[in-house]
C-alpha cells in the first residue's frame, strides 16, 4: 500500500476528533471533580433541610415537606458525566476516521494503540461505574486516561499511513486488540485498587482533617472499591493472558521463536504474574484486604511501565510500533 491509498481528510478528521475528545474529557474530569469536593456538603445539607422541615411542621397535619431541590454541584457532575460520554464517542470517532483513511485496522503503531487501550477502559468505566452512587470514581478514572492520551499524542503520534511489512498479519488486528481491551480493564483495576488502599488508610477517618482527606471520605466505602477492582481483575485476566498468546504464537510466524525475551513481551508477561498473584491472594484468608491491593497495584504499575517506558526509552523487536 503506498501513501496514495491514504486519505488525508479523513485522517485529519481523526486527528481533529483525537483532539476534541482530549478537551471534552478534561473538561468532564474538572466538572466531575468539583461535584466530589462539594458532593458531601450536599448530602449533609439535604438532610438538614429535611430534618428542619419535618421539625417545624410536625404539629401540622396534612402538610407535606418538599424534597430538597437538585443542588448546583449535582448538576454539574451530572453534566461532567455526559461530557465523558461525549468524549468516549470522539476518541471512538478518532480510531474509527483513522482506518479508515489508511484502509487497516487502526491500531497499528503506539498512538493508536494507546488510542484504543484508552478507549476500552473508558467504555469498560462506563459499564462498572454506571450506578450513580459510582460517579465520584470517575475522576480518578479520567486522570490517567487523560495522561494516556496527552503521552500519546505528543509523543507516539504518528502520520496516518500503511503499516510496516512485519505487521502485515491478520495477527495484528487479534493479539493487539485483544490486549487493548485486558489493558483498558487493568486500568479501572488499578485505579479501584489505589483507591481502596487509600479508604483503609486513617485518610478516612471522620475527624481526620485536609483536602485529601476530605477527598477519601467522600469516595465509596472500600468493600465497593475492592469489588470493582476484584471484578474487572477476573474480568480482564484471561483476556490480556489469550493476548499474551496471541502475540506468541504471531511472534513464531514472524521472527521464528515463540518467546524472545525481547523487553516489552517479558514486562507484559512479568504483569501477567503479578495480576495471577493478586487473584489467588484474592482468595486466600490473610491476604484479602491489603496485601492482595498492593498486589494489584504493582501489576497496574507494570502495565504503565510498559506503555510509558518500554515504549519511549527501551529499544526492543516492539521498537517498530513505537515512536514514528
């Protein structure tokens, strides 16, 4: 395929969409996180109003106490939270204008794979984090997916174009879209992990005072926090494993050798383990509450070392997908 076979207006388009959803999603995190400074002062106040209400019209029968009306903060999260709803349909705009301006699958180098992974934990927040108890969650969410993107598109952007010989295969659009998707669930995993760490420390403690700990008191008890994180775990294990596999049994077609050792096969690997450990000290007594978090959070520090450093420092056989 040669650069002809390229349309460059989609591929703007793409990039056009690349950037609006970069701009509504920060907008939907500052939304979203003016809502959870403000999201128990709300609480406490509605209940002073109802409490107040019943109190001055108990001795009067037949009168009904109004609800306390939607308060502005509320409003603005919920607006926050369509912002991310729209911001998810432009990055899927993104990579959808992108194949098609280059006719492939688009996730052939790491923009567009960083563009996917960001994706598939966007839409995998949006199915667990749907309840509106849950909303909070978002902006821890958004924060390194935020930084994800940033990362990607001033570093690892590359022109629209064919795809290099080696990554001619129909391997391509199996083992890197599969590994995507167990990326993308991780995400939520780490973030929901850090986050009940956080919510066992004496940062929640009701009479512990500071910003942040404000913050931690505010966020869903930890019994929720490590559901999600334990759910998604289970959830994207296998998946990011068959990738793992795929990308093996590929690597035997293109270099000869299922495993090479090269650096960004071995840290996925090595991350695989480490979410395998935190599954079985999951559901082992003794190791259920923190020991098993900090397991799931080392491994979320793995897949981050291999999207940001492998990928911008180290020179590997994954080289060719990298910086262009």
């Amino acid at each position: 395929m040669n650069a002809e076979h390229i349309d460059i207006g989609l591929a703007r388009y793409s990039d056009w969409a690349f950037t609006s959803s970069i701009v509504i999603l920060v907008g939907a995190l500052l939304l979203l996180a003016v809502e959870l400074a403000y999201s128990r002062g709300r609480k406490v106040e509605a209940r002073e109003l109802v409490a107040a209400g019943v109190a001055a019209d108990s001795d009067r029968p037949g009168v009904v106490v109004d609800k306390p009306r939607r308060s502005a903060d509320e409003r603005v999260g919920k607006a926050g939270l369509a912002l991310v709803y729209v911001g998810i349909a432009m990055l899927f705009a993104c990579i959808v204008l992108r194949g098609l301006a280059t006719s492939r699958v688009p996730w052939g180098n790491m923009y567009e794979f960083i563009n996917l992974t960001s994706f598939c934990g966007l839409i995998a927040a949006a199915i667990v984090l749907r309840k509106p108890q849950y909303r909070a969650l978002w902006a821890f969410v958004l924060l390194p997916v935020l930084i994800l993107l940033a990362v990607s598109g001033k570093w690892l952007y590359s022109n629209a174009a064919p795809v290099m010989p080696a990554l001619q295969s129909y391997w391509l659009p199996i083992h890197v879209s599969v590994v995507s998707l167990g990326s993308g669930v991780f995400l939520v995993a780490g973030v929901a992990s850090i986050l009940f760490l956080l919510k066992m420390s004496p940062l929640a403690a009701p009479d512990r005072e500071g910003a942040l700990a404000r913050i931690v008191q505010r966020l869903p008890d930890a019994q929720t926090l490590d559901r999600i994180a334990y759910r998604t775990t289970i959830f994207a294990f296998p998946i990011f494993g068959f990738g793992v596999i795929f990308g093996a049994i590929w690597a035997e077609e293109a270099w000869g050798r299922y495993w090479g050792w090269d650096p960004k096969e071995t840290v996925a690997f090595i991350a695989w383990v480490v979410y395998a450990a935190y599954l079985h000290a999951r559901s082992t007594a003794g190791w259920r509450d923190k020991k098993a978090a900090w397991i799931n959070v080392v491994g979320f520090v793995a897949m981050v070392f291999n999207l940001f450093f492998i990928n911008l420092v180290v020179t590997g056989l994954h080289s060719y997908a990298g910086v262009g």
